[in-house]
C-alpha cells in the first residue's frame, strides 16, 4: 500500500494535536511516509513539531516529522494539503467580536460582521498559501477547512476555477449528526445525510440508515424539540457550545420541515443571539482562556517530559470530529472509496433552482477522481430566498478582498441578514478597516 506524505498547513493550530491522534489511529488504512507542518510563526509551530516527533515515535514509528517555515521544503513532493489557517489568529478574531457589538451588531467569527472580517483576511492568505503549493506541488490534493469557508470556497472557485484537487469543507454538520447519533444511541457512520445550503448556512433534508434506508429525520425532529442532555465531544463542552446546541429545540420548534445547522440561529434570530453577547468576554476570549491554554500546556508538559506513554496526556482513541472528517475524507480520496461527505462545491445544477456558479454544500461521492455532487433538486421558497442572499453577501464579500473594492465590501455587509443598515455597515466597515491594516487587500 502506498504510503502518503502530507503537509498540515497551520501547522502550530491548537488542532492539529487531535489530528495527530487520528492519524495515528488510521494508520492502516491510510499509512503515511513523511508529515511537514508549515506555519508562519515557528515557536509556536516548534512546539507541535516536537509533540509530534515524540507522539509519532511511540504510536507510528518510522513516519518522518518535519516542520518548516520553508514553502518549497514544506509542499515539495506532498500528496496532501490538510489547510486549517486563521489569519490573525485569535487575537483578531476578539477585535472582529468586539468591534461588531460596539456597532450594535452580532460579533459572532463566521457570521455577521465578524465573519466578514474574518474572510477578508483568510482570503488573501488563502489564495497565497495555494499559490504556492501549486508551485511546488501542481498534483497534490488540498483539503481546505480554514474559515469562514464559505467566504474561502468563493474566492478559490473565483481564482482557481479549473482545479479540482481543491476540495472546501467544514465538520459542522458532522459534529451536528454526532449530535444526532447520541440521541439514537448509534454511531455516525450508521448515517447517510442528505443536506442542502451554503456552509454554515444549511439544512438536513434527511438522515438514512446506512443499511435499511429508514430516514430517522421525523423521530430526530421530534425528540429534539426539547433540550436534551447528551455526549458531546470535550470541544463542545464548552458554555457557548452548549447553548448552541441546546437552542436547536428553538429552531425545531419554529420550523416545521427540517433540521437546521446550527449556525442558522445567529441568521434567524440575530437579536436573541446579540443580546447574549458581553463585549467584555467574548467567544475568542472563551476560547484563548479554555481550550487554547489547556492545549499548549498539554503539548509543553508532554515535550518536557520527553514521552506521552504511561502518562496522564496518553491520546483518547477519538480524536473527535474534526480531525476524524479530514483523514477518513483523505482516505476516501486515496482509496476510492466513494463514501458520501457533505462538501462545499459549485452547484452546477444539484439544486436546480439556484444559481449554477454558487459555492453549496451537498452531499458528494468522493473518490479518487475527487468530488461528485448528489442532486437535491429544487430548494423550496423560504430556503432559497435565504441562501440567494446570504450568497449574495459571500460572494461579493470574496470580490471585495480578492480587488480592494471597498463599495463590494459596502455592499456585502448591507447584504448580511446580522447588519442590514447602510449607516452601521460605514461605520463597521471603517473601524474594521483600521483593525485590518496589514492583513486585508487596501479598499479604494
């Protein structure tokens, strides 16, 4: 079986630990040569690298650990890109936050006026890091995860519209149907969804059993429209998480058809979600002082004691969610497996009634001639007017970073459902632009 050399571009993520751990565990079904890690803040990429070398050394013998700030030595000879960058890191995303409640507005990192801020820096550095992979690695699969993807997915469809070794995707909607899984008490696996929307903008449609073709989204809806107790993976045991989770008995409740990513609160119900917010602690504050700390000082107690066998910071066998969707998608591309993933992809007709060039995410067979979208048919009236306009906003969000043009930007966060107002988007848009220097494109 060929063994595979991959790059994680991101390299010093507080994620990237939990994907070591599935990589480890996937070994033989998607065995690795050599392992690079490219950031471009070596200290902090240092620290992961040498977890990994120590990690690797007594779980998966034999793989080569490399980790550079070098693009040529990081993409030269790789089969797989695994991207999960965040321009600005977390430091940014608080000032998207609390700029966007100073404003009246939601704060939240994907939507809102946040996840305009946020996709006006990830695009730039996106579209760069590509570049150069291309350069130095024309053939190698890159599996895009950074967000916020749908912002992400326009501009590379924009920029690279005849590479389809350029897979977006997002595990939300893979953590929703764990979600889902513990409610039965099945496994994930046991499911095959069918989904339609934009990424973090979407809605299941169905949720079949693998082997008997039952759709278990009528007994979901109804047990879910109150708040349950379940297991969740320790990411999701956070404050924030929790409630996100739990206000889907809302959203079930107040739509009668489907299921709805858990994302749609903030779109629905922008005032309920804004008046949760504290500008003082936001989401990224959670986040830098929760599972951000608890991961370095994990990875700094482990490199100082020189192992991780027979200590208190052994790897659980699930890794969880994330790290788990990215290898088992590798593998599918690597084996031909043709499993069903939910992958954001240009609609090309798979919801007939929208727009042929939008960026949606569906179902799709994944193979090793790459992604194959299942076809929805038409997305009925309600749905369509939401995603038309939330797709309206992404797309001329990606414009406005890919050209500096600051009227698009304008226009793309008076197009998004958590601002609307003329006077507030200037007013956000300047302050933001200020936040930005550096890592936007200039507007004129």
């Amino acid at each position: 079986m060929k063994k595979y050399t991959i790059c994680i571009i991101g390299g010093g993520s507080r994620y990237t630990p939990d994907m070591l751990t599935m990589l480890c565990n996937q070994k033989e079904r998607f065995p690795l040569a050599k392992i690079v890690f490219y950031d471009n803040e070596a200290e902090r990429q240092e620290l992961v690298g040498k977890y990994a070398e120590i990690l690797f050394n007594e779980y998966y013998p034999g793989v080569e650990v490399v980790y550079t700030t070098d693009p040529e030595e990081a993409y030269t000879g790789i089969d797989f890109a695994l991207m999960q960058i965040r321009a600005g890191r977390l430091k940014m995303r608080a000032s998207d936050e609390k700029i966007a409640i100073k404003h009246g507005c939601l704060g939240q990192e994907t939507c809102g006026a946040g996840g305009f801020a946020y996709g006006m820096r990830s695009v730039p550095a996106v579209i760069d890091i590509i570049k150069d992979i291309r350069k130095y690695a024309p053939e190698a699969w890159i599996l895009n995860y950074s967000n916020p993807a749908a912002i992400v997915a326009q501009a590379t469809e924009k920029v690279f519209p005849e590479d389809h070794r350029i897979i977006n995707i997002c595990d939300m909607p893979i953590a929703i149907m764990d979600m889902y899984a513990n409610v039965l008490g099945k496994k994930r696996k046991d499911f095959e969804p069918r989904y339609f929307g934009l990424n973090h903008f979407g809605w299941f449609t169905n949720i079949y059993d693998v082997k008997t073709g039952h759709d278990y989204l009528p007994e979901l809806r109804n047990i879910l429209k109150t708040p349950k107790e379940f297991k969740t993976e320790k990411l999701f045991e956070e404050p924030s998480w929790k409630a996100t989770f739990d206000f889907m008995s809302t959203m079930i409740s107040d739509y009668d058809e489907y299921l709805p990513n858990t994302y749609m609160q903030y779109y629905l119900y922008p005032q309920k979600m804004f008046k949760k917010q504290d500008i003082n602690h936001t989401r990224a504050d959670e986040v830098m002082e929760g599972n951000e700390k608890e991961v370095y000082e994990t990875l700094e107690a482990v490199v100082k004691l020189g192992k991780i066998k027979g200590t208190a910071y052994e790897p659980e066998p699930d890794a969880g969610c994330h790290a788990e969707y990215i290898v088992d998608l590798a593998t599918a591309l690597a084996n031909n497996s043709n499993e069903i993933f939910l992958i954001i992809t240009k609609n090309n007709g798979t919801c007939s009634n929208l727009d042929p060039d939008m960026m949606v995410e569906v179902p799709c067979r994944v193979g090793t001639y790459g992604v194959e979208a299942i076809s929805v048919g038409e997305v009925p009236t309600f749905y369509k007017g939401l995603i038309e306009n939330q797709h309206a906003y992404e797309k001329l969000t990606a414009e406005a970073a890919l050209e500096g043009d600051y009227m698009k930007a304008l226009k793309a966060l008076v197009l998004n459902r958590a601002v609307v107002n003329t006077d507030v988007a200037k007013a956000l848009l300047d302050d933001y632009i200020e936040a930005n220097k550096g890592y936007w494109t200039e507007l004129k």
